[in-house]
C-alpha cells in the first residue's frame, strides 16, 4: 500500500492507528476491534523493529508472519495494512529519543535502550500516519505508561487509547513469543498469572507474588513489584490505584504481565 497519511494529509478526520510488530494473535486484534470504535478508518502498521532489541538473537528469533497477519488485520477491520520496511522507516541513521529515567526502571534494566528505541519508532509511525487516536495494549504496561507521557510532554496530537491485556483460556496473557515456549514452558509459565490472580487480592500483594515466584519451578524471576499506575513509583499505602507488574524467563522466553490490584483498605 502507498504511504497511509498520503491519503488524506489535509483532512482533520478522525483516523486510529494500532501500531504492531507482527505475529498477530487475539490480543492484537482486540485492538483492531477497540480502534473502530474511534474511526472508520483503521491503520495498523506491520514492523519489527531493531531498535527496541537490545539482543540480536531476540530480533533473529521473532515471529513473522506478513500475509498471515495482513489478512488477519484485515479481517478484523483494518482498512489499511503498512508493512514497511527497515530502509522505509529509518532511511537514514536514526536520532534516537531518549525517554529519560523511566526507561531504565524495571524493563529497562535488562534491556537498556529498549524504551528510546520503541518511542524513536512511534514518533516515526505517528509522523507518516498521522493518527488523531492510537490504541496500545496494557499488556507492555510500562511501555503504555512511557509512550502517554512522551505523547502529553511534546503535545503530540494523538490520543493514546489503552486496551485491556487478553489472556487465554488458561489464564496466560496472550503473547507474540507464547509460541516459543513448548508444552511444558508453557505449563511453567503459568505461575505468572495464578500469582498475579492471588496477589490481586491478597493484603500484602508483595508477599503473595514473593511467595508464588521466588521458588517456581521452570521459571525464573526477573522482578515483581506492585507500583502506583498514576506515577511509576512503587505504591505505598497511600497509593489508590495499584498494579503489578511481573517479568521473567520460562525455557529461553521473556514474559511479561500485569494486573491491578484491589485498593487498601
């Protein structure tokens, strides 16, 4: 397809971008199915990309699908597919955005630069697109979370719209890199979301994920933490508006969940 905002660069219509790397499963396309609530016309944009892997073999091993997930896009409402390239979207070396502090906070621990890298991209798709609403999972909490602050401190002109994470049937949150995991992974990675549930409405939710993930067998712990979802502090007993926010391997795999949890009394 030609480049989405040359359809319409003077109108101030209203147009949702749901921005992807691909791989498409049910969570994606719940947010095809959200962004049709803000527009008729629906971009989504097909593009993985290398700035937000700090780990080659992580970008070797991602999953591509482009006619698989086109169709699929498309089918659940997508009016318009972008699959661009590399060369495309960064035609010459890129000037990275620095999202500050935030993006060295948990992820970004063990991933440094992965934040700048994911905003530097967005700004990129936001500028061809030129989206009046843009719809991000909760499922990247931290990156929902960084992305709405870049947006409201540069006064872009796009309204981030979050979308619910989706789980499966077994209570896994839905994930591009699921499919990696094996049957027994994936029995292991379970332990993430029966501790989120417990923790959830448990007193003392630090306890509850310590107790559940600290001794997991098939897992191993990167952190889990319960912090304030309106600052990116950790919460405190004043905090109202809590989530935890769990990483971790299973069999090679980086997970990634999270879940709010009930206010303190």
């Amino acid at each position: 397809m030609s480049t989405p905002s040359s359809a319409s660069k003077a109108t101030k219509a209203a147009k949702a971008f749901v921005p992807t790397m691909g791989a498409l499963h049910a969570g994606h396309l719940s947010l095809i199915t959200l962004a049709k609530k803000y527009s008729d016309d629906v971009v989504v944009s097909i593009f993985v990309n290398p700035l937000q892997f700090e780990n080659p073999d992580d970008l070797a091993k991602y999953p591509r699908d482009s006619d698989g997930d086109s169709a699929a896009a498309r089918a659940a409402g997508a009016t318009q597919v972008w699959t661009p390239t590399v060369a495309e979207i960064y035609p010459s070396t890129p000037e990275i955005i620095s999202v500050g502090e935030i993006g060295s906070r948990y992820e970004g621990v063990n991933r440094p630069g992965h934040f700048d890298g994911v905003v530097t991209v967005v700004d990129r798709l936001f500028k061809t697109v030129q989206p009046t609403h843009a719809i991000f999972g909760e499922k990247d909490f931290q990156q929902l979370f960084i992305i709405k602050k870049w947006v409201a401190e540069n006064n872009i002109p796009v309204e981030i719209i979050s979308a619910p994470l989706i789980r499966d049937s077994d209570g896994l949150a839905l994930s591009s890199r699921n499919v990696r995991l094996g049957e027994q992974g994936r029995s292991d990675a379970l332990v993430i979301s029966r501790a989120l549930f417990a923790a959830a409405t448990s007193n003392d939710p630090d306890a509850t994920l310590r107790e559940f993930l600290s001794a997991a067998p098939g897992f191993t712990l990167d952190y889990a933490v319960v912090i304030d979802e309106e600052s990116f502090e950790l919460a405190t007993s004043q905090t109202s508006r809590r989530r935890a926010l769990v990483a971790g391997w299973v069999n090679g795999v980086r997970l990634l969940d999270n879940m709010a949890m009930k206010v303190r009394a």
